[in-house]
C-alpha cells in the first residue's frame, strides 16, 4: 500500500542529503554523513542501484538486533514479518526495474521483545547529472499506532455496518444538512426502492400525506438548532402500500470544533403499539362515558369499603362525595339481613371465577329507604381485593311485577266467581233439558264443560302464581302413594288425549310425605307441556325410580326440543320456550314456573336435558320425606 503523502516531521530528505554527500568522494564528508544519518530516529539504510543493501544507520541496529554486516545484501529480510516478505521483495525488484520513488508498508520485528510493529518505508533513487542511477537513499518509519488506530476504526466501523444490518430498526445516516448518504438494508427493504429513491431527501415519498409537512418541519427546526431528533409519522410499506407508524430518533455528531459531521438515526416501527394505544384511548373513552352515564351506578369496592363511585350511584344511594371521601359508604353495612346470603355467595363466586353474575337485591340508601337493583361485578385484575361493580334502578320493574302480581290476584279472584257460577248454573241447565229429553242440548252443554275446565285450571294458575310470589301458596303434609299417583294421572291424561301414547316405566315409592294436590299440579304440567311440544311424535315416557331417600321421576317427549340458551329460562314466569319450527304454541308461561316453584318448596330440584329435534327431558327429584326446617319463600331460579 502506497501514502501519497510527504515524509513525516524530522524524516530524512535523501534528495537532499545525496545532493550534499554522494557527489564527493572522500572518506570524511562520508563519515560525517553516517553520523548525521545514525542521528536521525527514523530506521535509514542505503543501498546500491540494484537493491543490494549496503549500509544500515545505528536506529536500524538498535530496534532489529542485526549488525550492519548482518543486515547487508538481503539479510535485513530477517526483521521482516514473514506474511510480508514476499509482497516486499516484488516491490523492491519493481521499484529497481522503473528507478521511481516508492513507499510501502510492512511489518519489523524487534530484536529485543521480538514484537512487530508496522513501519512505513520510502525510497528515493539517487540519481547522477546524466540521469543514472547510483543510489537508494531509504527511510523507515513507526506508523504502527496509527496503523492500530486505523485497523480499529476499520474494526469500528465493520461492527457498526454489521449492528446496523442486523437491528430491527432503519438505520440512517445524514450529512449536517439531513441528505440521506447510507442507510441498512431493513431501511431498503420496507420502501422496496432503489438507493436513487431513497438518497438524498427522495425517501420522503414514503411519508404519510398527513404526516409530511409536520414531520419536514420538525427536521428543519432540528438541523437549524441542532436538538436531537424525534418525532412519530407513517411510513408506505412499497410492497403492500399500507402505511405503518413509526418513531424517528437522530442524534448530531459534533467534530472537535463543535461542528455537526453528521447525523445518525433509526426509525423503530411503533405500528402495533399506536393501535394499542388508539384501542386504548377508545376503552378508556367508552369507560369514562360509563362513569358519567346517569343510568348505570358503577363502583369500585376493596374488601366491602366503596372507594370510588360515579355521581349516579351516590345520587341512587343518597350519599354525596364528601361521604365517599370520608369512607362512609360500605357495601356490607347497605345490604339488609335477608340478603346476607347472596353477598356472601358474591365474594364467593368472585373470588372463585372473577367476576359475580348479575343477580337481584336491595340496598338500604343513606336516608334508610330501600332500593331495588341488579348487581354485578368483577374482579380488578391488578388488585384482587378490589372489584368493580355496576348496579341498576331495578325499583321501576319491581313495581311493574307488582301491579302484574295484583292484578293476577284480582284477575284470579274475580274470574273464580262468575266462572263457579257460570258452571253450577251449567249443570243446573243440563240435568232439567236431560229431563226434557233434549239431547242434542244436553250434548253441546256436555262440550262447554271442557273450555270451562281448561279456563278454571288457568284462574288457579293465575292465583297459584300469586299466592307464589305473596309466600302464601298452600302445601299439605300427607303420605302420598307416588307410585299409584303417577299410573293415575298417566291414564287421565291418556284419555283427554287421543293423539299420544303415554307409558310408565319402572316404580315410584308407595309412600313419600306430601302434598297430593301440588305433586299431581307438577306432573300434569309436566305430561301437558311434552303432548304440547311433541305434537308429531306420538310417544310421551314416564320413567320413575328411587335412590336412596329420594324418588326421581323423568318424562320425556320426542318433539322439537328446546334450545340450550333457553333451557335455564323456561322456569321463569311468563317465559315459553319458541319453537324451532315457529308453530304457535298455546299457553302463558305459567306452568313450569309454577312446577319448578312447588318443587324447589318440596326440598327437590328440576333440570330439563334436551336437544333440537330429538326431544326434551324433565328430570325431577323430590325427598321421600318433607323437609322440616324450611319456611316458605318464593324460590329464585
């Protein structure tokens, strides 16, 4: 490798010095020139036109560890690192053949620690006054903390190409006024552009149209002041067009003048975490909108105290914020008595799936009146002792099923009358044209007596339902031969329809304590509900068993069969299960409420298993003996 490069400060001239000694001849001049030459601290040797070394100054001496006699000719090729010698030794018989000035670098060994170190040698050919060659006037000197310095930065900048490469950023770097001179190859990539349309400024093509002139203006008040870079804009991705976020960082490198060089940055692609940001700030939107909702109270209890609350819960409650701040609103100490129980199940089911499904109570306000809600709530997932709840007015519904429960009791009482009435005075009618001999009459009288029993059973499940809902329903305690029962109401439901079969199975118990009337009103609810739902398939299946202290009883149909969404909600008041084939399907809801109801009072429960067109089953398991130690309340399904 050649310097296009002057000598370093205090290097031998030898133009110079050949200039002054070589032309005379004598001994002296040249003693003296050996002095000079072994007084000068680069490493200087003298040789003949044809390379053949015949002097060495003493710096060469000291620093190889050869003798000027060990050095003449081509012994100096010892010091020389053995990688190198080849490379020199054509330089030289080049340098030899063309007679020109020549500099190359290579590496001595010093004799004393036997270290290496690079030196960089030049040669100037000494010429006469007609041009020939007499002489090769050579000087070496020690570059070699510059070569290291050299080879490190080389290193540097290697490493640094490499960690640019392989970042997941872009990687750039700019000239003081921001043109884009490099960039990695992730940078390229992205835009699917070629280096002519990126350089320079011509990568803001990419730049969101939005984003352009904010993002243009930011880097001009950053190359002008000199502040670090950062700003956020979107990118075109040129193979799929679609724009993606990104955030731009650039810092100055300052020369030892202070002077920004260049500029190096990176673009970090921030696409997912700006959706997350924006999904974020939408959640928190929505759920702020939710705080200041005058319908829905939210609030956020630790361990029973309420420590947060919008203005509708306090204004629901009756509490005011300087209440809530002085930590005078307790979910425990608002819930009645009664409700005891459902706040313990609360805690309970969140502590157990982490939220508590939506379920009914009363709270008693600040002022000691009670208020109907709907609860619920979940667990704050950053702090299991807190939970998040929102109750609702439930007060305007629980009058409305009120006045339905009054209006049902009055409905049921003041139709029982006339119908009673109607058929005594049907009967009365009947027997005096029987004796008349009016058949036909007799006959079509005969036929009213149905319609007249279908609507006394719907007044007596329009009371039954409100006797229900007052606590007031009646329930005898008798022994029951269940077994003869169910072969009872079987055989009368068989004869009132012509269209299905219907087939016991299996045994009941011959003796349960009950109540004949309520059990009889479940069963016929239950064999009337699957002759309903079955209308085209003709077999209806009791099937009775008993286990221990309890008799379970199932009857099956073969009919439409009920959706699993409505499964859990057919024993609710008023609700009829739809059928898949929207037939229209009679009745008001009341029945299996009203089972389900007699049931749950017995100390039994009810489960229905079904599957869309291939039927439903009602699975009922009732106590052989009473249970003693309930008091009647309306059960909640």
């Amino acid at each position: 490798m050649y310097y296009e490069r002057p000598p370093a400060s205090g290097a031998f001239l030898p133009g110079e010095l050949g200039a002054a000694t070589f032309s005379a001849g004598n001994l002296e001049r040249e003693e003296q020139l050996h002095a000079l030459v072994d007084a000068i601290p680069q490493l200087v040797w003298i040789a003949r036109p044809d390379g053949f070394a015949e002097y060495h100054n003493r710096r060469w001496c000291d620093y190889t560890g050869l003798s000027n006699e060990q050095s003449r000719g081509e012994g100096w090729l010892q010091a020389v690192h053995p990688d190198d010698r080849q490379q020199l030794i054509a330089n030289r018989l080049e340098a030899v053949q063309t007679g020109n000035l020549t500099e190359v670098e290579y590496r001595l060994r010093n004799g004393t620690t036997g270290e290496y170190h690079w030196f960089l040698i030049q040669a100037v050919p000494q010429k006469d006054s007609k041009g020939t060659l007499i002489k090769w006037l050579g000087a070496c000197t020690d570059i070699d903390r510059q070569k290291c310095v050299e080879q490190q930065l080389k290193a540097s900048e290697e490493n640094l190409r490499i960690l640019a490469e392989t970042i997941p950023q872009f990687v750039w770097i700019t000239r003081p006024d921001g043109y884009v001179e490099y960039w990695n190859q992730q940078f390229a990539n992205y835009f699917q552009a070629t280096p002519e349309q990126i350089q320079g400024h011509r990568w803001r093509q990419f730049l969101h149209p939005a984003d352009y002139d904010r993002a243009v203006s930011i880097r001009h008040h950053t190359l002008a002041t000199g502040e670090p870079y950062e700003t956020t804009y979107r990118l075109r991705n040129g193979r799929t067009g679609v724009y993606h976020w990104f955030l731009a960082r650039a810092v100055p490198l300052r020369d030892e003048a202070g002077q920004i060089s260049k500029w190096f940055g990176t673009c970090t692609n921030i696409d997912e975490q700006k959706h997350i940001e924006e999904a974020l700030r939408q959640s928190q939107e929505r759920a702020q909108a939710l705080m200041d909702s005058n319908i829905i109270g939210i609030f956020i209890a630790h361990s029973g105290q309420v420590v947060e609350a919008n203005d509708t819960y306090l204004r629901m409650t009756g509490y005011t914020r300087e209440d809530l701040c002085a930590g005078k609103i307790n979910w425990i100490h608002m819930t009645p008595p009664e409700y005891a129980a459902q706040t313990e199940q609360t805690f309970c089911e969140l502590a157990a799936q982490g939220y508590r499904t939506p379920y009914e109570k009363e709270l008693i306000c600040k002022d000691g009146s009670r208020l109907a809600v709907v609860v619920g709530g979940t667990i704050l997932h950053n702090n299991p002792h807190q939970f998040i709840g929102f109750v609702l007015d439930n007060s305007a519904r629980k009058e409305l099923e009120q006045r339905k429960d009054d209006f049902l009791s009055m409905a049921g009482h003041e139709l029982r009358t006339p119908l009673t009435s109607l058929k005594l005075q049907t009967q009365i009618v009947k027997k005096r044209l029987a004796k008349k001999g009016l058949h036909e009459t007799v006959a079509a009288l005969t036929r009213m007596e149905e319609p007249v029993r279908q609507l006394e059973r719907l007044i007596g499940e329009l009371l039954d339902v409100s006797k229900i809902q007052m606590g007031q329903l009646e329930y005898a305690n008798e022994p029951v031969d269940l077994d003869a029962l169910l072969r009872e109401i079987a055989d009368t439901m068989q004869q009132m329809s012509n269209s299905h079969t219907i087939v016991v199975h299996g045994a009941a118990p011959r003796c349960m304590i009950g109540d004949k009337g309520r059990l009889e009103q479940i069963f016929i609810n239950l064999l009337s509900n699957a002759i309903k739902y079955a209308p085209d398939t003709p077999l209806i299946e009791v099937e009775a068993s008993t286990s221990g202290e309890s008799a379970t009883i199932k009857v099956r149909d073969y009919g439409v069969g009920i959706p699993r969404e409505q499964r859990e909600k057919i024993f609710e008041r008023f609700y009829r299960a739809s059928d898949p084939s929207r037939r229209a399907v009679s009745g008001l809801g009341m029945g299996l409420y009203i089972v389900a109801q007699i049931v749950t009072r017995m100390g039994g429960t009810i489960t229905v298993e079904s599957e869309i067109g291939e039927g439903s089953t009602f699975v009922v398991t009732l106590p052989l003996e009473r249970p003693t130690d309930r008091s009647w309340q309306p059960a909640t399904m």
